[in-house]
C-alpha cells in the first residue's frame, strides 16, 4: 500500500539547500519536490535516548525542515554508550538542549524546537499538534500507551520502535489507514514481566538499526514514497542478523481505534493504567521497606541479616552491596529458590531500584517469611547514600 505525501513541498530550495542535499536531489523518486517536502515537514521526536538519538542526526542531515525535541533528562555517563547525539561535554546537559546542538552542527539549516519537559496528558495534544509527524524513541510503557492515544485522537502518523538487549521492533502506526499501538498490545504487560532497558540492558548499536529504520520511514510518509510499514511490524534480531516482517491488521475490536471505542480521551493516569509495582507488591512493602542506611546501620551493628540481591548475575557482576547473596527474582517467583532461605535469620531484599525487589518481597511474604523486608531505591540508594565510589549503571 502507498500513501500520498504526508507534507506539501515547500515554494523553493534555495543554492545552499542544492548543494548540500544534491545526493537526495539526483535520486529520481525523491528529487527536488521531495526535498522541498522535507523542508516543510515538521517532525517530533519523543526522547532524545538511545532512539532518539540516531533519528534525530538522520533526520537533521536529511534536511527535515523543524525537528522538535522533547525530553526532560540531563546526559548521564552511562547514556554515552549508545545515545551519540550526546557527548563528554554533555554529562550533566539537558538532553534536549545537547541533542539541539550536535543537531545544528551538522545542519544549521534546520529549525529545531526544544521542549524541556516531560510528556504528560496537560501538554501532549498541545504539542503534538504542532507536528506533522512523530517519532516515538520512549522506553516505557506508561509514555507509550500516551504517545499512542495522543497520535489516534489527533489523527497522527508516529513511528515506534523498541529495543532491548540484541532484540529490536518498528513500525508505522496510524489509525487512519491501519493499525494503532493498541491493536498490537491491547494491554501492557504485567508490571516487573517485562524489564527495561535499565535493567536488562542494550547493545548500543541496536540502537542505531532501529532508529534509521525509524527514520527511513519518516522520510518515507513525508515524501510519499515506496511502501510504509503501517500495518507491518519489523523484527530485528541482532545476534541471528535477520529482519523479519510481520503483517499486523487493524483490531475492530481495539478499545482506542475499533469500531466501538472505550477510550475516547487521555487516560487519567498511564503509570496507573501499566502499573509500575504490583498491588502484591504495593501491599507487600508497607511497613516491610528499609533505606540503605538502615541496611548498614543493621550490617555495623552486627545483626544477623541474609541480604538477598534479586537482580541477574550480570547485574551483580557489575556492582554488589558487600555481604548481597545472589538469587534472582525469577528463582524467587518460582518458589525454587525458597528452601535457600533461611528461617531464623532477617531477610533483607534488594535489586536495582526497588521494583523487582517489592515484587520478590511479596511472594516472599505469600510463603511465610512474614519478616522479610526490602530496601528502598535498592543498589541506586546504596551507591547514592552509603559509596558513591561505585558504578551507577
Ligand atoms: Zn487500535
């Protein structure tokens, strides 16, 4: 299926515009009309991240006329292994004041918009509106399902991609001629099921297949070329090295874009809607949460704590709090790794940030270990509070 251009071209390019972008111009299906079509295209991008990144060069140096940013960050240390729109100078930077620069070092003749905020229901049709087209390089759900919502109501093409570890998804969602993000996932997966890239981690160069896919595709629903992925999902596995293309169809039964719509506005609440903590787990922690102070509090005064590390081995291999014991949550959820613990000692549990380890500490709870208790914020907080001198990752 091929769609008519998304943007109408702009009156002229000017000798500038020729030169620098004389190798889109020799190319017959692009040529000056679809140079100009890229001039006047306005393109969103939500993230300046490990996506948001490659896209945002690409579709600068492609010579996308307005790149608005959006992303409330600052570039972290260990942003700079995959997000390389940012560099050393950067750490500490807002991403999208960073991401504005390198993006007018490599065409000052795109116009960019910054918006220093985080997306929320207040601002997202006001934004979005601005825009012919979005780019959605977010990392969690709760952002996703907005992004989602947002596009359908207002009518807007967005191209989505994910990734995780060496495993990578894009695609074209756009209501008005296929399938929306909820007619593939109608629902978010349970909270702690799926973990972030934060906790499972990413090779960064995935980054990089996703996004130019991304970008492709941008490029492609502006100037009306070839076959846009709406309808189609790509799945990409870095260490197979193969691209597969899966038919996805419109869901007549989707609760945002079917026949019969449930969801008509913004939900009230997308953290609420994909669940960060489990209510096991919510009820779980009340009055069974310490800090990293006390752990070490608890650990000088020589009490008999079995401080249990419920993150991957991988994770443990990069940072431990002195004394953890590893054994991930998953042996935990399984029950398999009960007989493990000890009966008569106190058990401490901590992960990453505190969300795996709430949800450990519930099945804990469920099987008896009625004193068990977790810390809060987890390894972050103990790095944070006790040895910065440690590896934050
Ligand atoms: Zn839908």
């Amino acid at each position: 299926m091929s769609l008519p251009p998304l943007v109408e071209p702009a009156a002229e390019l000017t000798v500038d515009e020729i030169r620098r972008y004389s190798r889109h111009l020799i190319i017959p299906d692009v040529g000056v009309e679809g140079q100009k079509r890229l001039k006047n295209a306005r393109v969103l991008c939500v993230g300046a991240g490990g996506l948001g990144s490659p896209a945002l060069l690409y579709l600068a140096a492609a010579g996308v006329g307005t790149l608005g940013i959006i992303d409330f960050d600052t570039v972290d240390e260990s942003n700079l292994q995959r997000q390389i729109i940012h560099g050393v100078s950067d750490v500490g930077r807002s991403k999208a004041e960073s991401a504005a620069a390198s993006i007018r070092e490599i065409n000052p003749l795109v116009q960019v918009e910054i918006h220093n905020t985080a997306l929320d229901r207040e601002n997202v049709r006001d934004i979005f509106a601005q825009y012919d087209l979005i780019v959605d390089g977010t990392d969690n759900f709760a952002t996703r399902y907005m992004v989602n919502d947002a596009a359908v109501l207002l009518g807007k093409p967005y191209v989505w991609g994910s990734i995780y570890r060496f495993d990578g998804q894009a695609s074209v969602f756009w209501s008005e001629h296929g399938p929306c993000y909820r007619c593939l996932y109608p629902e978010p997966p349970p909270p702690g099921m799926v973990p972030s890239c934060a906790e499972g981690g990413v090779l960064g160069v995935l980054c990089a297949s996703i996004g130019s896919i991304q970008v492709n595709e941008a490029i492609k629903l502006i100037t009306g070329i070839g076959e846009p992925l709406v309808g189609g999902l790509m799945v990409y596995d870095a260490l197979e090295m193969s691209y597969r293309k899966i038919k996805v169809r419109k869901d007549p039964n989707c609760a945002l874009c079917g026949e019969n719509p449930t969801v008509t506005d913004l939900l009230e609440d997308y953290e609420d809607f994909c669940g960060a903590v489990s209510e096991e787990a919510q009820e779980a922690v009340v009055d069974s949460t310490i800090t990293a102070l006390e752990l070490k509090e608890w650990q000088d005064a020589g009490k008999d704590v079995f401080l249990v590390d419920v993150r991957e081995p991988a994770e443990y291999e990069i940072v431990r709090i002195p004394g953890a014991t590893l054994i991930p949550k998953g042996e935990i959820l399984s029950g398999e790794a009960l007989s493990r613990l000890p009966q008569d000692r106190q058990i401490v549990l901590h992960c990453k940030s505190g969300v795996r380890s709430a949800e450990a500490l519930a099945a804990l709870k469920a099987a008896g270990f009625r004193d068990a208790v977790h810390v809060q914020g987890g390894v972050l907080s103990w790095i944070k509070q006790i040895d910065p001198s440690l590896p934050a990752y």
